[in-house]
C-alpha cells in the first residue's frame, strides 16, 4: 500500500523546530546514581523506552554492575565479580542490554561478554589466551548478534582484534599489530554499517586509523598522521546515508578533533582546542544525522559535550564542579535529547546527566513529513512534551480524526502502530495527557 501522508505546516515552521531539536543549553540536571567509589568505566545505552541503562565499575571495589531506569524509578544490580577495565553497552532491537568488557584480575586478563535477557545475565569468556579485552568496543547487527573489537597483547606484541558471534558461535581474526610498545595499536572504537560490515577506528605509530571489511577483505587506511598515540576514539555510522563519523583526542596538539565522510572523502575539524581536552569523546549520531559528542576537558577536569546542528556546531561545559570527567559516555533519545553517563571523581560518584526537565507545553510533530509518501504503515515520530515525561501520564496518536494508540509511553515519542489506510492524503496529530487529566495537543499534520 502506497500511502499519502498530508502535512498543512508551513516550510518556516518547519524549519524553526529542527532549530529547537538540539536547542540543549537551557541547562543540565544532575542525579547521583551510584556511589562508593562507583562509575568507573561507565558506559550508557537507551532502551526501547528511552530510559537509561549504564555499565560501570568500581574505583576501589571489584565487580561489573548495571543501573537502569523503569517508570519506578533507579535499579541497580551486580553482573560481574571480577576486576574489570573498559566496558562498553549497547542495546539490541529487543531491549536486551549486551556489554564487552576487560577482566583485568592478575593473571586472567580476558575479554568478557554479557546479556541479559529478562531478568537473567549470561555471562561468556570470548577470548583468554594472552591480555584480551583492553579498550572493548561493541556494537549489535541486524540479527542481535554481537561484534567486538578489543587490543590483544601475545607474544609481546599487541594487535588490533576483531570477534564477532553468529548462529554457529565466536569467531575472531587478529587484524593488525606491532612489536613495539609505543607503535602498537590502541584505543579502539567499532561500529557497522548498514549491511552490517564492521568499521574500526585506532591509533598506530602515532597516527590515526580506520580498517573496515569490504565484503571480501580488510582495508586499512590512513586518516590522520602525527597525533601521537592518543587517549581515545570514537566512531559511528549513519545507517541511511552511509556517512561515517569520527572524534578523537589528538594527544600532541591536546584537542578534540572530529571528522567524517560522506563518500566524498574526509573533512577534519577541531572543535575544542581550549588547553587539554578531548579525553574519552563518544560520538552518536541524531535522526538526521547530526553528530553529539561528550568528552573530558583533562585541564580544568570538566565535562563537555559538542553537538552539531544546521546553525554549526555547539560547545559547552556539562559539569565543572571539583572533578568529573574522566570517563564519559553519551546516547541520544529517539528526538536528539543527550544522555551522559561520568565518574565524579572528587565524590567517588556514577553520575547520570541530562538536560533540564520542563513543564508539558506545547509539541509539534517531526514525522511524516509536509507531502510525504510512507509505503505501508508510516513512523509517526513528534517532539516530546515534556522532557523525560515529566508530569505527563501517556501519548495518544490521532489519524484522521481517530484515536488509534492511546497507550505510548510519555517517555516515548514515536509509535509505529499497524494501520489499515486506504490509497490517498491523510491527517494525523498527537495529544499529551497529564497525570492531572488535562490535555496538550500538537499541531495537526
């Protein structure tokens, strides 16, 4: 079914509320999820939801845990009893929360695998032979399976490893590596694309690199030289347009660098040059593509968080109070809402960052479109309400005048629901109900 979706807004406004999309300078909130020398190697993932979920360690305790929020607030829980070293979640398309991490005990070093499934953790050894594990990075195909890249040290030299598991099981291949202690390959990132080919991103002999599987074989090449071994990378890919995105520490110039390619070829530019910043940056990317980045200012021993929009790009301290920063990690909600997940190190803190709550106000709708065609069923997609459902009971989507889904979740934004739309235009909108009863409504599209 080829289905016409009619939107009366005008172009103008339209393009005022993608200014509002990443309009995230009113201000930040801040809570205390875990503490006790808690947050270490933290890092954050959003589920189906939009709640937050976060990995981390401890500073002065052993063990792997996992905070999560539901509509009932903060939860915490033990994955792990081991010593643990970098850590890195993702969700897959079921909810399923999937962590890589390093068992950095003496005389184990292993790269370690988790999921759960329900309620239940499973817990796998991928790699034991060696040091295997520093600087895991995961990421989730099409299918839920997971992909890790991770640097493996064995008969002194250290390699850039790749491990991925399918239907049949785990199955690595030793990429790259070097007999030297200060040419070898580190701090590693990874990421897949939309037919589910790994990129990785590293550092080697000083310099910057992307090795990616063509469908065939591996490519290794040369993005950045000169950069010195750098203290961190980052890479994500936009599935619809291919475009890949990279933030790195550049440890000699002591910046924060971002660059990306659209298949035109690569485009640099240093986005925090302010004394010595760029430590841990993690880049997502929003629904239209734009890149957010959340990194440490090792100078002044802040949280930063850059974002680009169509006005340019966007720089501003998170957190600056004592010092916080050390190990960062960001995600975005479905309409570009940052979430960032840092370690206090000054209160021995796990600390969870977003942006500033509001009042439920008026909304107005994203997608689809003025015009737009939708084959089959449409993805109704609108700007929130109310940050985070604050005050807000539910959604309920409207299409020709019709209730259809009166049950989304406040801190869902978006419903794809089964419809049975005849050939033709169409109108849709969403209310907002409060907890109080009372009603917003978006704009009609």
């Amino acid at each position: 079914m080829r289905t016409k979706v009619s939107v009366s807004l005008p172009i103008l406004m339209l393009i005022l509320f993608f200014h509002m999309q990443n309009s995230w300078a009113q201000g930040w909130r801040y809570r205390i999820i875990d503490s006790n020398f808690a947050g270490v190697h933290c890092s954050i993932a959003l589920d189906l939801d939009g709640y937050p979920n976060i990995c981390y360690t401890f500073s002065k305790y052993r063990g792997l845990w996992y905070a999560y929020e539901d509509i009932s607030g903060w939860h915490t829980e033990p994955v792990d009893d081991v010593g643990v070293g970098k850590t890195s979640l993702v969700m897959d398309q079921s909810g399923n929360p999937h962590v890589a991490y390093y068992d950095d005990r003496w005389g184990i070093c292993d790269l370690r695998y988790a999921i759960k499934v329900g309620t239940a953790w499973t817990i796998e050894v991928v790699d034991s032979y060696g040091v295997a594990g520093k600087h895991a990075s995961i990421a989730i195909d099409s299918k839920g399976f997971p992909h890790i890249a991770h640097i493996h040290y064995y008969d002194g030299r250290n390699y850039l490893k790749y491990v991925w598991k399918d239907e049949a099981g785990w199955h690595g291949k030793t990429l790259w590596g070097s007999n030297s202690t200060w040419y070898h390959p580190s701090n590693c990132a990874i990421a897949l694309d939309a037919l589910d080919r790994p990129f990785i991103t590293f550092f080697e002999s000083k310099n910057l690199y992307l090795g990616w599987y063509d469908g065939s074989s591996w490519i290794k090449s040369l993005l950045r030289n000169d950069v010195d071994t750098g203290t961190g990378t980052s890479i994500a890919i936009d599935k619809r347009t291919g475009k890949i995105c990279i933030a790195f520490n550049h440890e000699k110039n002591e910046d924060l660098v971002y660059g990306e390619n659209d298949g035109s070829g690569w485009s640099w530019i240093t986005l925090d040059s302010y004394g010595n910043v760029g430590d841990s940056p993690s880049v997502v990317l929003d629904y239209w593509g734009y890149p957010h980045i959340a990194y440490y200012d090792q100078q002044n021993r802040d949280v930063k968080y850059a974002h680009q929009d169509q006005n340019g790009w966007h720089v501003e301290t998170v957190a600056n109070y004592g010092y916080v920063g050390q190990w960062v990690d960001i995600a975005l909600n479905v309409v570009g809402e940052p979430h960032i997940c840092y370690f206090d190190d000054s209160n021995d803190d796990l600390m969870y960052a977003y942006p500033s709550s509001y009042g439920p106000q008026s909304f107005s709708l994203i997608a689809p479109e003025n015009g737009s065609w939708a084959v089959g069923d449409p993805f109704f997609l609108w700007y929130p309400s109310s940050y985070r459902g604050t005050r807000l009971a539910n959604y309920e989507l409207w299409v020709d005048g019709l209730a259809v889904v009166t049950d989304i979740t406040p801190t869902r934004p978006f419903v794809s629901p089964e419809l049975s739309l005849t050939d033709g235009w169409h109108t849709w909108k969403v209310k907002a109900v409060e907890t109080t009863g009372n009603e917003i409504w978006s704009n009609e599209t």
